[in-house]
C-alpha cells in the first residue's frame, strides 16, 4: 500500500512540475513566428536546390564513368 501512495505522490508531484513548467512558456509573437516561419522556408528551399545540384552533378560523374 506504502507504494501505491508514493507512486500517488510522486505523480501528483509531477503534475504539479509540468504545471509550473507550462506557466513559463512565452509564446512568440504573431509578427515573430511569421518571420521564424519564412526563415524555415527559404532556408529549407536553398538546402533543396543545392541537393538537387549536388545530385544532378553526381549523376552525370556516374553516367560519365559507367559509360
């Protein structure tokens, strides 16, 4: 039983940290998360284009060697 109530406690302890955790999230602004999503974008198209340029440079080197 004694490990019933502990496992009780230290779950309701556990709550509570989460609960006090969620109370400082400071959540960006409107403008802020516009800006960090247009970052993402563009950042993730240009890695894209140089990996479709990489690959296209490694398929004709393989075409090359092959024959």
């Amino acid at each position: 039983m004694d490990k019933i109530r502990q496992l009780s406690s230290e779950t309701a302890q556990f709550a509570k940290d989460i609960e006090n955790e969620a109370k400082r999230i400071t959540w960006p602004s409107r403008p802020e998360a516009i800006k960090s999503t247009l970052a993402v974008i563009v950042i993730s198209g240009l890695f894209a284009a140089f990996l479709a340029g990489v690959d296209y440079v490694f398929s004709i080197a393989i075409r090359f060697i092959l024959g």
